[in-house]
C-alpha cells in the first residue's frame, strides 16, 4: 500500500514525502492525531519508503513512496527487517510473541523503561544490518510510563547516525513536554464521515447502521468499525429513553441516570448521539431535510415542534457539558442527572 491510499490526510502525507523526497528525513517525527485515521501505516510506509530499492529508488535523496514489493518494503511489512524495530506496549508484544518480558513479570499495558533501555543500549548501539535507514517506530508513544519516556529523551535529541524515531500516539499531548519538543509534529486529520461511511458500506454494514456509526465515529476508521449492530442499538435505545423524559417525571431521571451512568464509555456514547440528535432537532426546527438520524425523525420532529430553537441550542450545550464532565471524570450517574436537571429545569 503507498502513501497515496492513505485518504484524506494530504498535509501529513505532503510533509513526509517532501522530507523523503529532499533525501533529508527529520531524527524524530511525532505523528499525532486520532486513532484509526492511518498514522501507523504512515509510520510502517516511512520506514518502507526510507529503504525502498523499488523502481522509485534514486541515489540523490529517497523514494518518495514505498513500492511495496522489494525485498525491504517485504521485511518491514512483516516486522521481520532487522533495521526498523516496532516498540509496543508489553501486553501487546507477548502476545505476538516477539517480546518476552524479563523476570517473570505481568506484561503491562505500558511500555516500560526496560524495553526502552534495550532499544538504546543494544540495538540502537549496534550497526545498521542491511538498510539504509533505521527506523524505529513507538506505537502508541503514550503508552510510555514517565520512566520510559525520560530514558528516551537522549536517543530522541540525538540519535545514532542514519537512525529516525518515529512516535505515534492519539493523545499526544499526554507526552512529556521534553519529550514533544524534540519531535517534529506531524498533524493527522480526523477522517471526513462520507470515507467513514464509504468504507463501512464496503465492508457490509447497512447504510442505515454505517451512517450512524459514522456519525458517532469521531473521525476515526477504528472506532466506527468497533460499533458493532449490537452497540449501536443500545445506544440508540438509549437516546430514545433520553429523548422521551419530560418535565413532569423527575423519578424516571433519576432511575435513567442511574442506568446510563453505570458504564462511563456508554455514557460517553450516549452523550455523543445525543450532540448528533439535537442538531437534527436544530435540523427539523429550521425545516431542513437530511436527518443524520433519519429512524428517529417522528421523534426528532416531535420535540422540534415542542421547543423553541433557543431551547434546543441550550439542551445541545447542556449535552456538550456532560460530555466534558465525563472527560474530566466526573461521576457518570451525577453528569447525567445534572444534564437532566438543566434540560427540564435550568434557564
Ligand atoms: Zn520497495
């Protein structure tokens, strides 16, 4: 796969081809942006292109894309070139069985100073085997633990010769400041919901249920193929228990809450659906067609005929704040009930 059927991601792309092409590629790259939107497979296609000997090969300056066949482009797709290494979380490689953790301990979700030690004192130490360049390649980079990160620090300013580290991470933030300051950023895009779409309808999904997954993807590939049939029933049940409350029983708010908050991710789930459902509303209330929640749309125009659009706009800002009270761990059950509370009873 060349970096052109990365989609949608043309400025992150245009910034490593350029660097490619010039023959001059940065000591450390920060690939940051949400997940399942390609920053792996950039990462695994920089590696493959910065050792490509493919018909693209030139002697000034690098292949500015990967062919994919060669014998490098081969061995780093299947993790098995001696110069680009893959470091993961513990868990992650003891599965796979390339990582066997030292002394007996529980693999972890982390990647510990221990495999950051290895990585710099043995094999960054080592000549390069047969490649032109060395990659390395830390995915997710926030799986580091503070340790890990600050044993880093030193190959990050200053790599061996010939060496690039590649971090890729969906919270890049998470990262220790130092840690950023000696990468150069690369910003990938959440994707655009019609690639999102296009691509569930691909792989077999409904329209119906592909365009609400697409809806609640967040912009990333991964997300929207983990909502299964399954989870997004729920969560549309969810929403229509939500969008049916009134006023007039604060018993079953209390008793929703309860039931919505118990599982924090649901909840999250159902404050995103909500977002998408009050825009409908907004939708439905300025006369507009195209619901993105067309099975709801008697509902939908039910409540649009209720409310003003005022209200609907202050409801939708309500369900904003629940979403933001999740993130910064909040109690679920409480958020919930609060939103209720300001939907029914604020001004
Ligand atoms: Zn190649």
């Amino acid at each position: 796969m060349p970096f052109s059927e990365l989609q949608a991601q043309d400025r992150a792309v245009g910034a490593l081809q350029a660097a490619l092409r010039r023959g001059r590629l940065h000591h450390a790259y920060l690939l940051g942006g949400p997940e399942g939107v390609g920053k792996g497979t950039a990462a695994r296609l920089l590696a493959q292109a910065a050792n490509c000997e493919g018909p693209g090969a030139r002697v000034d300056g690098l292949p500015e894309d990967a062919c994919g066949e060669c014998a490098p482009c081969r061995k780093i797709a299947r993790g098995t070139h001696p110069d680009v290494f893959l470091l993961q979380e513990e868990r992650v490689m003891a599965k796979a069985g390339r990582w066997e953790p030292k002394g007996g301990r529980t693999p972890s979700r982390e990647i510990v100073v221990d495999q950051v030690r290895d990585l710099v004192d043995h094999r960054l130490s080592m000549r390069r085997f047969e490649g032109r360049r060395r990659v390395v390649v830390i995915d997710p980079a926030d799986a580091m633990n503070v340790q890990a990160q600050n044993a880093l620090l030193k190959t990050l300013e200053e790599p061996p010769e010939g060496t690039t580290l590649v971090l890729v991470s969906s919270s890049p933030d998470a990262l220790l400041p130092t840690i950023k300051s000696r990468c150069l950023r690369v910003a990938f895009a959440p994707l655009p919901e019609p690639i999102i779409l296009a691509h569930l309808v691909a792989a077999g999904q409904p329209p119906e249920a592909a365009r609400l997954a697409a809806a609640l993807s967040g912009g990333s590939l991964s997300r929207a193929l983990g909502l299964d049939a399954e989870a997004l029933s729920e969560r549309r049940a969810a929403l229509e228990g939500a969008a049916s409350l009134t006023a007039a029983d604060a018993g079953r708010w209390v008793a929703f809450a309860r039931e919505h908050g118990d599982d924090r991710e649901a909840a999250a789930g159902l404050g995103e659906l909500l977002l998408i459902w009050w825009r409908d509303v907004l939708v439905a209330q300025a006369g507009g067609a195209g619901l993105a929640l067309a099975e709801l749309a008697p509902l939908t125009r039910r409540t649009a005929a209720a409310i003003t659009p005022a209200e609907a706009l202050r409801r939708r800002g309500l369900t904003e704040r629940l979403l933001g009270a999740l993130r910064q761990n909040a109690a679920a059950p409480l958020a919930i009930e609060r939103m209720l509370i300001g939907w029914f009873h604020g001004r």
